[in-house]
C-alpha cells in the first residue's frame, strides 16, 4: 500500500495542538492517546515528540495513570491565582462584550479594544487586569485582534 501523504502536516499538527487546548474532553482525549501509544511501545520520547509535549508532561501522564487510572488522566482543580471576576461576573462581562462599547466622554467608540476594557473593569468591577490580558478576552469574544 502507497504511504499517504499529507499535504500541510504542519497545519495539521498546529490545528490539533488549539482543538487540543480548547476543552478539557480534548486534553483528556490527548493524553489517553499518548497512552496507548506507550502501551504499544513507544517510548515517552517519541511521543512527546508526536504531541508537541515535554517528556516530563508524558511522565506524568504515566504516573496519574498508575495512580488514579483514566480518572487520572481529567482535568484537575488548577492551582494558582483565584480568578479576578466572579463566574456571575465573567457572564455579565461576556454580554456587555457582545455589544458596543459605553461612550467614552462625548465619543461612543464602535468596538471593544484592550484599552477600553482595562478602564471598563477598573471602573465597573474594581478589577484591574493587564493590558494584553484585556486584548486577549476582546479577541477571544470578537474572534480578532483589538488594540
């Protein structure tokens, strides 16, 4: 049988490593599949190399494995910093997203950029948030980079 050849690998790869990143269910699907091909004999290398992974990431895989089995392997709590906005909050926040902008003195800007959101948090919830943090959150709710 004739090898099949795939024309852009590396948009391939690039494509699955964000469906990846985007779910928890697809973490989860990852990591299992790195599983079985250690089980087939791969060695923790080789698929951390075909995942785009650390060797050390697949070791933990191995060893969450041995220690709690598939369980092991979901998404657990994350540690680190206690989020800026409340789930209630971050609701409200995506709606006002969705709409445009308050005016701004006597001018009503037509999007949302960075800037706009960082003086909207500190001013409506107390938060203050990075600057390229707040491009992040408009990009991801808009679908575009914003300034």
């Amino acid at each position: 049988m004739k090898k099949l050849a795939i024309a852009s690998p590396q948009a391939i790869l690039l494509a699955i490593k964000q469906e990846t990143a985007r779910s928890d269910d697809a973490r989860y699907s990852h990591r299992l599949h790195g599983l079985l091909l250690l089980a087939s004999g791969e060695s923790s290398q080789q698929v951390a190399e075909l995942f785009g992974e650390d060797p050390r990431t697949v070791q933990r895989w191995v060893r969450r494995y041995e220690a709690d089995g598939v369980d092991g392997l979901r998404e657990g709590k994350h540690l680190g910093r206690p989020s800026a906005l409340s789930e209630r909050q971050w609701s409200k926040l995506g709606r006002e997203l969705k709409h445009k902008p308050p005016a701004v003195g006597n001018k009503r800007p037509f999007a949302w950029n960075g800037k706009l959101l960082v003086a909207h948090l500190l001013k409506n919830y107390g938060v203050a948030l990075g600057l390229r943090h707040c491009q992040r959150l408009v990009q991801q709710s808009w679908g575009s980079p914003q300034d």
